[in-house]
C-alpha cells in the first residue's frame, strides 16, 4: 500500500540511501531538508512524480506544520549527527535533535506513525559484560547520544511509534560520510596506508547503510507487529574491536599498516556488545557483511578524495 512519508534530513547519509527505496516501493515522499552541506544528493530522483523537496529548517513551526498534516508517516533523519559535530554547536544540537523533534511530536495525531533513528551510542561503555540489549541500562556518554536518549524517552510515549537504535552505519551513499569509523578506517587505508589506534580493543556494532533503509522498509510492512517497540539495529557477526576492523580491511588493502598507540586515550570511549536478536525476532535480516562494505569504500574512494563528505 502506498503510503505519504515525509523524511526529514532526507538529503543526508541515510536519506540519500532511503528515499530512492521509498520511492521505488511505490510511496510518496517529501523531503525536507536545509541542505547545509550544499549538497546534491537527490537529484537522481527529481525525474519521480511521487518525489517533492522542501527546503527549510525542521525547527520553524510554519515550515513543518503544513508538512506533517500531509503525512501518513513520519522519519525524522534531520539532525546534527555525531558528537564531533554537536560539540561544535552545542546549541544547534538541542534545538535540532531535541526541541524540533519535540515540536513535530506536539504537531502528529494519534493516528500517524513515528519511525525515528536513533543511536546504540547510547549504552555508553556497556553493562560488566558489555553485551547491550534494548534492556540494558543507558549510559550516553556524548551531548549526541544523551539528546538522542531524552528524546527516544518522549518518542516512546506515543503508541504509534518505533525506535531504532543504530549500530554504527558504513557503507557509500549519494551524501557520503568519511568520518563514520569504517568509512574512516577504510579511506584511510587506501589514502595514508596507517592508522594509529587507541584503545584499539574497543568493541561497537556495525550496521549497511542499505540495511539501515531496509529495516525502514521493514517496519513499514510489519507495523503491527513491530510498533511501541525500541529496536537494535546492526550485524551481529559485526560486533568487532577497532583492532578487528583494521584486520578485515588489511584483507583487501594488504599494504595498510595499523599500531598500537602506547600512550592516550580515545575520546570516544563506547566500547559495547550488542544483540540484535529482537529486530532479527522480526524476520529482518542484514543483506551486507561488513566485508561487503569494505569492498563498495575501495571502489568508492577511488573517486573521493578529499574531506568535504564528513560531518566536520
């Protein structure tokens, strides 16, 4: 059945990857979008009678109104993503991820749905064991992850509503990001051959950009089943230390060098296990392994080669 979406931030990493598949699986999409980092990563779909782009800022009640009483669902991707970049703008990251998602909340009817990403960020540095599931104790470390946990815990409110907490998201899209791990990991290989790792024993999940636009997809299919839920979304064959992403890469770049650092720390101390188990309850499935992410970055780098396809 065909459905009227709006995606937020529609026009970046994840919804670049996203609203094509919207649009492909028969649904009408509006984008909303800044476009703050000037770029032009939905004009591949501008050709779709079911596509319409809005630009405009999520935080001003007379853009989104209008917008959100058009639509039967809602998926906010609109944020200031990363806790680099919400470091940068303290202020822009509570009136982006929290006060603009608490406005569209106020704004929604019973009836429309939430389909709303957010962060396994938040289990900070894991239980004792470290493993991590939707149960387990929330301990945000950055300012990104603890917006991302305070407005989870109003999202959760609404019956109508699904949380998915993303692994860490790899892989190329339209509106690329270098600076995700993997993405970083993998471009520096290709471009420094080294990386120095601290703390390199450090352990967090992964997750395909398409998987993540896929479990989208999937909610959207089985919402009855799956709604009022908070879901982990990632590979759980992925659950690797930095140390082990920098062993899958060496695979397929045999010339990159990676070592210990004997001093420091990693200012990002997340270090976590995390079950997948309840999504994959579902009958969801991950269609791209880590190593299938690695090899698409090798292709993709060879036409990237400069930083302005990061957050900061």
């Amino acid at each position: 059945m065909s459905r009227n979406i709006l995606v937020t931030g529609g026009a970046g990493y994840l919804g670049s990857t996203m609203v094509p598949d919207l649009l492909n699986a028969g649904h009408k999409v509006t984008v909303l979008d800044n476009f703050m980092y000037k770029q032009a990563s939905l004009n591949h779909v501008c050709h779709d009678p079911n596509f319409r782009v809005v630009k405009g800022d999520i935080r001003i009640e007379s853009t989104v109104a209008p917008l959100i009483s058009q639509a039967d669902i809602i998926i906010p991707l609109a944020a200031l993503v990363g806790a680099p970049l919400c470091s940068l703008d303290p202020v822009g990251a509570t009136t982006i991820n929290h006060d603009a998602i608490t406005l569209m909340l106020k704004l929604l009817s019973k009836q429309q749905i939430v389909l709303m990403p957010t962060t396994n960020s938040a289990y900070g540095t894991g239980d004792e064991n470290n493993f991590c599931t939707e149960e387990s104790p929330l301990r945000p470390i950055s300012l990104y992850a603890k917006e991302k946990v305070g407005i989870e815990k109003e999202l959760m409110q609404r019956e109508n509503a699904i949380s998915f907490r993303l692994a860490t998201v790899f892989g190329m899209s339209p509106r690329m990001r270098i600076d995700l791990l993997v993405n970083d990991f993998t471009y520096r290989a290709i471009h420094d051959r080294f990386v120095v790792l601290f703390e390199s024993s450090f352990k967090r999940n992964y997750v395909h950009v398409r998987d993540v636009s896929s479990v989208f997809q999937h909610a959207i299919a089985n919402y009855d089943k799956m709604k009022s839920q908070i879901y982990n979304v990632g590979l759980s064959d992925a659950n690797v230390s930095k140390k082990e992403l920098c062993e899958k890469i060496q695979i397929q770049v045999p010339d990159f060098t990676f070592i210990d650092a004997p001093i420091g720390k990693d200012p990002d101390q997340r270090n976590y296990i995390v079950s997948n188990a309840k999504i994959e309850a579902t009958a969801f499935q991950t269609a791209f392994s880590l190593d299938d992410g690695i090899s698409e970055l090798i292709k993709g780098y060879a036409m990237l080669k400069n930083t302005c396809h990061g957050n900061v």
